[in-house]
C-alpha cells in the first residue's frame, strides 16, 4: 500500500482527536491508496466484502470511491489529490479475526500479483 487514509494516521490528528467517539475510537471509515491502479482493481476484486458506497449499514462494504464519486471528473479529482485508484472502507460489526482474514487475503493477491510485475 502506498498510504492509509485515518484520523491517527493524519498529520493533522489533533483536530480529529477533538471528536473521537465515546470509546476513543475515530470510527470505522478509512480510505487506501495502491502504489498503482492495478493493484487497487486486484485488492477490490480480492476482498470478500460487500461492494458499494456506506449507508449506514451494519457490515463492511468496500467502494472505489474516486469512480463512483467522480466518474467523469477523474483528471479533475485527481487534480485535487483524490487519487483514481482510492478505495473506501467503512468497517462493520464483524468480528475482528474475520476481518483481519478477508483484508490479509486481499493483500495477499495484491503480493502475489506484485510478484508477477503487473
């Protein structure tokens, strides 16, 4: 992975650390960025998670958020920073273990396909 997007990975933490939840989390919505877009197509298709943007639901779902925000703006977003391949996750009431498994496995097909140079 190239950068996790997540309020105690941002240089600007103390702002985020002003509205951290009564547990003293940040939530479950984080975004992560690939070192190139194939790697993002591969981890998407890999990860055994429910695809789509949040609504609020209970279970994870994974969305490339950069296309189905701005699909027909792309030069334009990424002009901005938001890069083409960003994917979003909103993090559900899974049990922790299992979700560690689905993400480990969609890593692996990621280092998997990195050594075969995409």
């Amino acid at each position: 992975m190239k950068r996790v997007y997540y309020p105690k990975l941002n240089p600007s933490r103390s702002n985020y650390d002003a509205f951290r939840t009564a547990e003293g989390g940040y939530g479950g919505l984080l975004s992560i960025v690939f070192h190139n877009d194939a790697h993002a197509v591969i981890f998407y298709d890999a990860i055994e998670t429910a695809k789509g943007p949040s609504l609020g639901t209970n279970f994870t779902l994974t969305s490339p958020y950069t296309i189905l925000a701005h699909y027909t703006e792309m030069d334009w977003a990424e002009k901005y920073g938001v890069e083409r391949g960003l994917v979003r996750i909103s993090v559900g009431l899974e049990e922790k273990e299992r979700l560690v498994e689905i993400f480990d496995s969609a890593l692996d097909a990621v280092r998997k396909c990195g050594e075969q140079k995409v």
